[in-house]
C-alpha cells in the first residue's frame, strides 16, 4: 500500500466523522424534538473532539507529510497534489489553536449569545457590549495565534476567503461605493416608485412548499440527490455530492423568504451536487470557500430566480397556485415587485443592490474594531454614521442597527466580506459565461437554466476545493475579483427599472 493511499484511508474516515457531525447538526435544526438538546450537544461535541484529536496528531501530520514526498513532482491541479495542499494547510491551521483557547471561545460565544438576545430584544447595548469586547478580544488573539503577514484582518479573512488579503478587499469595496452610492442616489431621486404590495398578501403555506419543490427543479437542483427541510433560519447542508439538503422558511403572509431562500439555499447544494465524484469522501468535495459558495446561491437567487425572463416563463403556474393574490396581476408587475430596491436598516432584509452597502459597513467596523481604532462603546454611533454615509439612513435603535446579528457573539471577525464577494463573483463568473455561450441567455429568457448549469459544473464546481477562489476566478474569468461586472449588471438592471 502506499503511502498516499494510506492517508487516502485516513481522510476517508475523518470525511465520514465530519459528515455524521453535519448529519446530528442538521437533525438538531430540522427534526430534534426540544427535549433532545443536552444529550444532542454532548455527542456533537464528542464527536467533534474526536475529530480534533484525529486530525491534528503527529501520526496524520506524518501521514500528510509521507505521501507528499511520494507524490513529490505531480501536477498542481491533480487531485493528489491538491489534496495535499489542502491537508497541509488545515493541518496547519488546527495546529495554532491550542485546546484552551477552543474552549474558552466557545463558552464565551455560548454567553455572549445570551446576552445578545437579551440586548437586542430589549434594544439595549450595554447589555452586549462587555461581551462584544470579549469576542473583540478573542478575535485579536486567534489573528496572533494564526500569524499575518500585512495586517491583523488578515489572518481571520483567510479563514473564510483562503488567500484573500484585506487590502485587495478594501480596493474592491472601495470601488463598489464610489459607484454604487450615486446609483442608489439617482434610484431614490427617480420618479418611478415601485409597488410591491402584492407580495404580501395570504400565501397558503402548502402551495407555497409545492411551488418552491417546481422552481428548484426548474433550476437544475436534484431532488433524487436532495431533500427540502423546514427551518428559523434556513441552509443548505451536504453530507455527500449525492445528498445535498437545502433548507427554508415559510412565512403565510409574505411569499420572498420562501421563494427566494430556496433558490438561494439550490444555489449551495448545487455546487456541491456537481462537485466530482473522484472527489468524494475527502475534503475537496466542497465548494471552495465562502464567497464562492455565496457566488453560487446568489446567482441562483437573484441573477437567475429574479431576472424578467425567469418570471415570464414561471409566473402563470404561480398565478394558478394563488389565484386569489396573483389573479389580477401581470408577470411584469411581479418582476417590478420582486426587484423593488430602497435603503432598509436590516440587512437580511435587504434588496440585491443595498445589500452590499450593509457588508462594506461590517467590514469596516470589523477591521476597525480590531485594530483597536473603534472602542466597541463607540460602536453604535459609528455604526449610524456609516448607515447615512452608505444608505442615507439613521436606524431609529440599536435592535435595527449594530444588535441586529448574531454573528459578533462569537469571534468570527472576516465572515461578513464573504456575503458581498459573493455579489461580485457572480457577476463576474455570469458574465464570463454568456459571454462563452450565447445559449445561456437564450434559455434563461424562457426560464431555463440547463446551458448556464452544464457551464458552471464544468468550470466551477467539478473542481470542488481544489483552487482557492482567487486562482478560480482567474482561470475561469482571466481576471482578478473586480467590481465591474456587478456595477455592468446593476447599472443595465436597475437603470431599466427605475427608468435613470
Ligand atoms: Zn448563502
């Protein structure tokens, strides 16, 4: 036996461990009866002990270490060679966090969302606030124990976004405002105001499940390889290429969530549908970080589940499910609706073109709270200044401004980006596409997805990790992550609607 192929083993069982951690994890949101939790959280954290300890001992980091030098010499992108870069580096990674600081960031986090739940529902920051500096504190010292190289932020990014730097993100963003900020100004000045009452209206919940089964099939997501769950707060979660479950909420007086959180929840589990099967089993078979992944669901969601074409073709069998609330509306009244954009202080809430505007504000206070140029009691004033600055908007209290997510109870400084490059990507990777097969936007036009799935499984997601995103999007696009293509697509998009 080899040594490649003994470590291939060894992989193969840590995959297994990984997948029975994600299938409790997923059970706990989906099916655990209540009374399940404490015995529920024992045998995850059991496992994920047992996970640690695997794969962080002297004898995996031998194993990795043996069969790279067998391998000495094969091509970058085989699956070998990449496997191996992959290993090395989350071997790495596991390495620099001692078990002490594991724990006590985790007990901190389980506290700190206590309070967050307390403070935001009583609108009342002081009741967060020590527990944000603690969370503010584990951030500065997990950025050390990982190391950098340029700056602090850094070292946290590169979790989420391997190899992307702060400072190319910050470009990247910088050029996104100078240009998204006049279009949101010329859509606010623009005498064409959108009416979008018709999303809200009775949406019987059941018809709403069988409608959000027939979109996910119409964009490409396999129901023989997938299952649909209800959840508070949906996901999307694979236990293999061949179980790829999404996850949604349904809300019987507003019909988006639901709608738009499965094709945005397709978009994930169908990348991992189309990773490699030579793959499997090993931790190549993902998406390849978080802003790719979000590339992925939002091109679904919006691109995709939110272009006229789609509509046009899709619209009648929605009028027929809700005869009542769409009988005497048009597709293209339903098309105005959905693509409403206006300034709004939650984010989750928010349209395609805001969005972004609510992650470059927790980028920036992210990065300035961790270089200690933000003192977090300061954080709420910082955070309405940046709202009127980006959005022209003041939130009228804290539970609509800096309480609103739950993100900042645990030290996970360097995720938010990730939602925003996700817009970007996908401009970039859509554009790239039709430019390569004009049969995309044929199709779309009559609410087809077939081409533009046949191009992203050959160019994105076969590969599954074996690039970072940055070599991804350079040799699927020949560039760099830019703003261009997002600011192209908006511009065209909402240029049209709101008639500037
Ligand atoms: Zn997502």
């Amino acid at each position: 036996m080899s040594h490649y192929d003994s470590l291939l083993e060894k992989v193969r069982e840590l995959d297994d461990l990984n997948k029975a951690a994600a299938l409790l994890s997923w059970d706990r949101e989906v099916n655990m009866p209540r009374g399940g939790a404490a015995e529920r959280i024992a045998q995850m954290t059991t496992l994920s002990s047992l996970i640690h300890r695997m794969s962080t001992s002297d004898e995996f980091g031998g194993l990795i270490e043996d069969a790279a030098a067998e391998l000495d010499g094969a091509a970058y992108d085989s699956n070998e060679a990449s496997l191996i870069r992959l290993l090395r580096r989350n071997y790495a990674d596991a390495r620099k966090l001692p078990d002490e600081f594991v724990a006590r960031s985790s007990a901190v986090s389980g506290q700190a969302r206590e309070a967050w739940v307390q403070a935001r529902t009583a609108s009342d920051f002081a009741i967060f606030r020590p527990w944000l500096e603690q969370v503010v504190g584990l951030c500065q010292e997990m950025a050390e124990l990982y190391g950098y190289e340029d700056e602090k932020y850094d070292a946290l990014l590169d979790k989420y976004e391997l190899g992307m730097k702060t400072a190319e993100v910050r470009a990247i963003f910088s050029d996104l405002k100078a240009e998204l900020v006049p279009l949101r100004e010329a859509i606010d000045r623009s005498p064409v105001k959108i009416d979008d009452s018709l999303l809200h209206q009775p949406y019987d919940v059941e018809r709403q499940k069988a409608f959000a089964r027939t979109v996910a099939e119409a964009i490409g997501y396999d129901f023989n390889r997938g299952h649909l769950g209800t959840v508070i707060h949906p996901f999307a979660t694979s236990l293999s290429r061949n179980d790829a479950r999404i996850t949604t909420r349904w809300y019987p007086d507003f019909l988006c969530p639901s709608l738009f959180g499965t094709l945005h929840e397709c978009g994930h589990a169908m990348y991992e549908q189309g990773t490699a099967a030579e793959l499997a089993r090993t931790p190549l078979a993902r998406g390849t970080s978080l802003g790719i992944h979000e590339s992925q669901s939002r091109m679904m969601e919006n691109i995709v589940g939110r272009s006229r074409g789609f509509w046009h073709a899709h619209f009648p069998a929605l009028q027929a499910l809700f005869p009542e609330a769409l009988g005497g509306h048009t597709a293209e009244a339903f098309y105005r609706a959905i693509n409403k954009t206006q300034p709004s202080f939650i984010r989750v809430e928010a349209d395609e073109l805001t969005y972004n505007f609510h992650i470059i504000l927790r980028f920036e206070l992210e990065q300035a709270m961790l270089n200690g140029d933000l003192a977090v009691a300061d954080l709420p004033a910082a955070w309405n200044e940046k709202m009127r600055e980006l959005l022209g908007v003041t939130p009228p209290d804290d539970s609509q401004g800096c309480l609103q997510d739950v993100h900042w109870s645990r030290p996970g400084f360097g995720y938010f980006p990730t939602y925003a490059l996700g817009n970007l990507y996908a401009a970039q990777f859509f554009e790239t596409a039709t430019a390569a097969d004009p049969a995309i936007l044929a199709e779309l036009a009559e609410g087809r997805t077939t081409a533009l799935l046949a191009w992203l499984r050959e160019n994105i997601h076969r590969h599954g990790r074996k690039f970072t995103p940055g070599e991804l999007v350079r040799r699927v696009t020949g560039q760099p992550l830019g703003h261009a293509a997002f600011m192209r697509y908006a511009t065209a998009k909402f240029g049209e609607l709101y008639e500037l």
